[in-house]
C-alpha cells in the first residue's frame, strides 16, 4: 500500500476560510469561546517553550591539572598532600561554619 493514499488531501485555504466564515456565522457564542480557547492555549503552551529555551547555558568550567616530573620523590608526594588536604579541611570548615550560621537563623540548632 503506498503511503499517500492514507494520508488525506490537504485543504486548500479557501475551503480553510470558508469553513472558518460558516463556524462564526453560527452564532453560537460557546463555540466560539471554546474554539478560541482550544487555539489560544497550545499557542500559549509553544510561545513558554519557546521562551524557556533561550535560557543561557553556564559556559564550562576549565580544570587546570598540574604537571609533575615522573622521578619527584615521596617526600614530595606526601608534601603536597599535606598542603591539599589543609586547604581542603580549611574549606569545610568554612562551610561547616555557614551552615552553623543559617541553622542559628532559622532556629534549627
């Protein structure tokens, strides 16, 4: 079966038109109410997707990774960890401390 012939023949726009005209010219005011409804609500729907998609995307953080000479010694290794693992420590209890601050506000403590 060919696919064309499932498919129905588009309108032209003066059956398009004329069909728009008898509808109105009914007089019944629900329909109209309805219809516009039932055209204003999908238009409404696409205009917010629309919008929602031009929110700006974060540009991408870099990431600088340091380079070490494959020969450094462990002293070295364990060195730097110790200079980490203090900045690291220090930042946690920076947040730990904000935290402790908002719980003190809210009244949670």
């Amino acid at each position: 079966m060919h696919v064309m012939a499932v498919l129905p023949r588009p309108s032209s726009p003066r059956a398009v038109w004329r069909d728009i005209r008898a509808f109105l010219a009914t007089g019944n005011r629900h329909k109209l109410l309805f219809g516009t409804l039932s055209v204003a609500i999908p238009t409404l729907l696409m205009l917010g997707f629309l919008h929602d998609s031009k929110i700006e995307k974060p540009k991408p953080e870099m990431w600088f990774v340091p380079s070490w000479p494959a020969d450094r010694p462990d002293s070295v290794i364990i060195a730097q960890q110790k200079i980490d693992q203090a900045k690291k420590d220090k930042m946690l209890a920076e947040k730990r401390a904000s935290y402790q601050r908002l719980a003190k506000r809210l009244g949670i403590d």
